[in-house]
C-alpha cells in the first residue's frame, strides 16, 4: 500500500512587543503546534528610542527562522506608549512609555487645586440630583395623569441607567481572564443587587400592595445611588490614572445626566408629606456614592471589581422599575396601557439619551 501523501503545513506567525522583549512564535495553523520561537530583549527603562524596538523585531525574527514561509501575521504591542513625531514622520524624542509616572505627582496636584476628588464628585453626585429635586413642588398640582406620566418617566429614567450599567458590565467583564467564569460574574452581581432591592422593598412597604409615597422616593433613591457609585469609579479612575481631560468630561456629563434624576425621586414623594431633611436624605442617598465610588476608583480599583460594581447597579435600577411599574398600574389612569404612561416611559429614556448626546 502506497504511503499517504503528507498534508501541507499552513504556518501562521505572531508577533508580541512588550516593554521588555520582542517575542515572534510560529506555529501550524493546523494544530497549533509551536513551529518556531525567537526573542530579544528590549532597552531597560521608561523611556525607549522607538528604533530600538525595531531593531529587536529583525533580531526576534530571525531566530524564529524568519517569516517568509508564513502565510499570517498577527501583531500586539504594548499600550499608553507616546511616541512624538515630526511633520514628515520622524522621530523628535525617545518614547514615553505606560510606566513613567513622573507627571503623576503633577495630576495629583492639578487635581488639589481643582478642589479634590471628592468636591467633583459631590458636584457629580449630590448637586445636580438635589436640584432635580426642585421640581416637588410643581408636581404636587400636577393631575392624576400627569402624575402618572412623571412616574412612568421615573421607571423610563432607571430602565436606561440599568441597561446602560449592564452594557458597561459586560463590556468590562469581556476583558477579565476567562478563568473568572465568563459573564458569571455580571449575572451574580445582577441578581445578588435586584434580591437585595426586594428584600428592601418587603421591608420599606407596609402595605400588601406595594411601596407608595416616601418609601417609594427611597427605593428610586437607592437604586440612583447603586448607580452613581459606578459612575464614580469613572471618575476616581480616569483621575488617578492622570487622565485629567477625560475625567473633566465625564464631570459634566454626569453633572447634566443627574439632574433628570433629582425629577425621578421627587415624582413618587408628591402625595406625600415630606420635609426639607427628609429631601436632603433623598438627595444624599442618591449623590454621595459618587463621592465613595470616586475615592474607590482613585485608589483601591481592580479589574474585578469595576465591572461588579456596575452589575450592582443594573440589578438594582432594574428591580425598582418593576416596583415602579407596579405602582403606576395601580394608581395611574388607565394602568400601564395609558398614553400618559407609555408617553411618559419612552419619554424618560429620551431624556437620558438625549442629555448623554448633549454631552457626549
């Protein structure tokens, strides 16, 4: 019996320029089977002259036997390098690379002078929701239906917070090892958060029926607050990450996001009497974990737990919408299915939408 003939070898090639080497493997496409491997080493320190990285890929390629029998390429280098170039594409200074931290005790200081982490966030977090506040009063004339609008517009504010921190979840969970269980993690931080509003909501009603009034506004109020720590860890983490400008625009994007939310607490609280500590109760309990989620993401952040905390923040928006829906089919005019209901729903999540391209 004749031998069978050999299979062709297809071989791909990648490359990895790290801060320390250049790394270049070949393997079978076939089977993953390491062909072929070289190294070499790249300069110590932060700064690097860029042709140094080039001259170790010639030498990292040929000792991997060179690429010209490879049918593809696949290339990573290291990230938060700055490389400085001149009109016509020439290098004016050695590159700075992720590990220089010499403008860290400038950032620091620029952000001091700025009034501190904690007095953004607190403009972040506090203000804006106590001004959203301010619409109490209006909304105590307002007439059953408008009232019932306002409260759909409280479950169409909170529907966009939950989706929008879920969607942040996973996206960051994407980028954790696999051996961390995959979207496990977002899942339990959804469904440990929504259990814990439950058990809050048992607790806070004192009627069978569900939460009304002041109790309400509390629930609304905690589940913004689960929601504001993660936009706090946005802040405190483009901050001590020297990421000044980024962390500016996220201070006023939040500022004009939160203010909508000041109207989602107040629209359950307005058949309710309830007095100016009791606001200002609300208002804390709504803003200050921006101020926590803030000094977290500042200084004890991890890969871990940002995307919890968001998930933390889904399950609790999510499950307050429900006890939300709850209350306005049981007072609005006509239930959920009313215009005034629907209308005002679709019209929280524009608001939120709209204010995020404002800012965005």
């Amino acid at each position: 019996m004749p031998p069978m003939p050999s299979r062709a070898r297809t071989l791909v090639a990648g490359v990895d320029s790290s801060t320390q080497a250049c790394k270049v493997v070949v393997r079978d496409a076939g089977t993953g089977a390491l062909v072929r491997f070289g190294r070499a080493p790249h300069p110590d320190g932060t700064e690097v002259d860029p042709q140094a990285w080039w001259e170790a890929l010639q030498v990292a390629v040929a000792a991997a036997g060179g690429l010209d029998d490879v049918a593809a390429l696949s290339v990573g280098g290291q990230q938060h390098g700055m490389v400085c170039l001149d009109e016509s594409g020439g290098v004016v200074r050695p590159a700075l690379l992720w590990n220089d931290v010499r403008s860290a005790a400038a950032a620091r200081q620029l952000l001091d002078e700025l009034g501190g982490g904690a007095a953004w966030a607190d403009a972040v977090g506090v203000v804006p929701v106590a001004l959203g506040l301010l619409w109490l009063p209006s909304l105590r004339r307002a007439g059953a239906a408008w009232l019932a609008a306002f409260m759909a517009l409280t479950a169409g504010l909170l529907t966009f917070l939950g989706v929008e921190a879920l969607s942040e979840a996973l996206e960051l969970q994407a980028a954790l090892p696999s051996a961390l269980g995959g979207p496990g993690l977002v899942l339990l931080g959804v469904a440990a958060s929504a259990l814990g509003m439950t058990f809050l909501s048992a607790r806070l009603s004192r009627r069978r029926t569900g939460l009304t009034g002041l109790a309400l506004a509390l629930l609304v109020a905690v589940g913004i607050g689960v929601h504001n720590l993660g936009e706090g860890l946005a802040i405190g983490t483009s901050f001590s990450t020297g990421e000044l400008q980024l962390g500016a625009f996220l201070v006023i994007g939040f500022m004009v996001h939160n203010v909508t939310e000041g109207l989602g607490i107040a629209a359950p609280a307005t058949r309710a009497r309830v007095t100016l500590v009791q606001l200002a109760g609300l208002a804390l309990i709504a803003g200050a974990p921006a101020i926590l989620g803030t000094w977290i993401g500042g200084y004890a952040t991890n890969d871990v737990l940002t995307p919890l905390f968001f998930a933390l923040a889904a399950g609790a928006a999510l499950q307050v919408v429900v006890e939300v829906a709850r209350y306005v089919a049981r007072t609005a005019p006509g239930g959920l299915r009313s215009g005034w209901a629907v209308g005002g729903y679709l019209a929280g999540i524009t608001a939120m939408w709209a204010t995020g391209l404002l800012v965005g």
